[in-house]
C-alpha cells in the first residue's frame, strides 16, 4: 500500500533512501512462504492474520501447544489452512527455527517481552504468579546487582530481556545462516523484518536509560545488529521497525502496562507517523505495527532501513 511510503518523513529523504537502499532482491508474490516468529502474541497474531488475508502462506512459530491453540483460535476456521505452526523456544529451545524457514520467502520476527518483570517473563519452571518472588530472591542474592539478578534470571530459563530479545532473534539468524543461500547464491530467502523498539540508539539518555534499567534496550540493539549482520552476509533484505509504547487490542495474553486496563485510543488516534531512525516518541496501535511489518514486506522504501511508527491524532491513512 502506498500510504507507508508517503509517510515517511525525512532525516534522510524518501528519494534518498529509495536510492540507496533499494536491493536487487525480487518481490514477494501471493503464496510465498512467510514465517512469523512469535505468531502467538498480541501483534504476531495481527501478522498472521494480515498475512493470510493478503494470500501467504504463513508458518507460525509457537512456543507451546497451548499457544498454537490461541493462534488458531483467533485465525478461525476460514483461516487456519493456509498456517502451518511449528513449535520452538527461540530462547530456550529453538531446534524448530530450521523447519520453519525452510522454503520460506521472507520472515517477520514479533516476540519480545516486557522491560520489567511481570508475568510474561514466566520461563524455566517458573510460573506467571511466582516470577515476582523468583526476581526478589535473584535481587537479594545478587546484592540488588540489577544486571546480575537479570543474568541470573536468564541462567534459570525465564523469559527476560536478554534471553527473547537477544539470545532468542540471534538463534532466528543462525537458523537463517543454516537454511538461506549465502550472499553469492540465488536468493532463496529474500527479507527479514524485526519488531524492535524505539529508544534503542537512545539507551544511554533520559527517559530510555530507566526503561534500560533490566537492559531491554540493550538486548534489543544485540538483536538489531545481528539481524543486519547477518542479512550482509546472506545477502537478503532487512528492515528494523521501531514501534513506541503499544496500545489497543488484542488484550488476550496481555502483560504491558499500557494496556492492562485496556485502555485504547484508536477512536480518535489512528493517524500513521513513520520517521526514519530513532528520533521521536510515542505511542502505537498494535493493529498499525501488524499492518506496516506486513507492508515491509513489499515496500521498496523501507528495505535495508530503520524507522519509527506511531500512531497520532487523525484518521486512518488511505490504502
């Protein structure tokens, strides 16, 4: 669609990046395979349902079976033949990444977890309800060492920046190095899009250096470097969209404070802002981010690029 394109606003000129970035790779056409990891959460669902309905074939990374059982539920009967799930820990356990992008045209990569502890860092035997108890005695034992207690909240499986947003995109790019063609080769897999955050260039200044604070952003620099570096190496597309604070639906497995108390403003919030780099802040409609990942897909402007949404006062763009 066109609208993301026109949306872009200069640090660099549309024209300018159209120029410098757009990559001899060939676009993606209905019934490609795209591969989604985290499909089960609240904007990975949004993205698989957007994929579907623009005639992909999606194969949907889950962590468990209970996970695939909320992605397909959410799909519906219409759906759900045209997904295949696969199960893998990107963090943990991630042997699944190698069926799953195989044959794959292009992946979006949508996990990540909260910046502090709360039940969505629940992992290693720990349960939602017992991570506060599990993170006080990593901080007792540590000396209230905020890093250390993470580093030992990692060590024991649980689901914290560093494991998902690191450790968990590193293994997706060295299941890429295993399955994509090198640099020198037909392209086989030709783009991969990560859902990163803003603030990630910006983690040493006020405000972001207090969201830091358990090194979520750091974590997620870790993974953005990775992406490109691998990207470079394979020979495929990359782009890094930087979403704010999410807001609005689905609410269902929901741990983020913005939306606890679903507290949604897409009634008079739906305007689109993209900027190039890392240089606003704001908010962002998780429906909104679902659809630009989808439309990176496509989108020549935003390949081999970083950029920021957020969602501003006005109406929905036209398509």
């Amino acid at each position: 669609a066109p609208w993301l394109r026109h949306s872009i606003k200069p640090g660099l000129s549309r024209h300018d990046v159209v120029a410098r970035h757009v990559s001899q790779q060939g676009d993606l056409v209905s019934g490609d395979v795209v591969t989604v990891v985290g499909a089960s959460g609240n904007v990975g669902k949004l993205v698989v349902l957007r994929l579907i309905d623009e005639g992909y074939i999606v194969h949907a990374v889950v962590r468990t079976p209970e996970a695939k059982q909320r992605l397909l539920d959410f799909l519906g009967q219409e759906r759900i033949a045209k997904v295949k799930t696969f199960e893998a820990d990107v963090a943990y356990s991630p042997a699944g990444l190698d069926d799953a992008f195989s044959g794959a045209s292009a992946g979006i990569v949508c996990t990540g977890t909260t910046a502090f502890p709360t039940k969505a860092w629940a992992g290693g035997g720990v349960g939602p309800d017992d991570v506060s108890a599990k993170v006080l005695d990593a901080l007792w034992e540590n000396k209230f060492d905020v890093r250390e207690a993470v580093n030992s909240l990692t060590a024991a499986g649980l689901n914290t920046p560093d494991a998902v947003d690191a450790r968990g995109v590193q293994a997706v790019v060295e299941s890429l190095r295993r399955i994509a063609p090198g640099a020198n080769d037909a392209p086989g897999f030709k783009r991969l899009v990560l859902m990163s955050s803003l603030g990630v260039t910006r983690r040493e200044g006020f405000p972001f250096v207090v969201l830091n604070a358990a090194g979520v952003l750091d974590a997620k620099a870790y993974g953005e470097a990775a992406v490109r570096t691998a990207a470079q190496e394979q020979g495929f597309d990359w782009t890094v969209v930087r979403p704010g604070q999410l807001f609005g639906g689905p609410y269902d497995n929901n741990f983020y404070l913005g939306t606890l108390f679903q507290l949604d403003k897409d009634v008079s919030t739906r305007g689109v802002s993209v900027t190039l780099g890392d240089d606003v802040a704001g908010d962002t409609l998780r429906s909104c981010l679902a659809e630009v990942l989808v439309q990176c897909l496509q989108n020549t402007a935003t390949r081999n690029s970083d950029f920021t949404v957020l969602n501003v006062e006005g109406d929905v763009p036209d398509a």
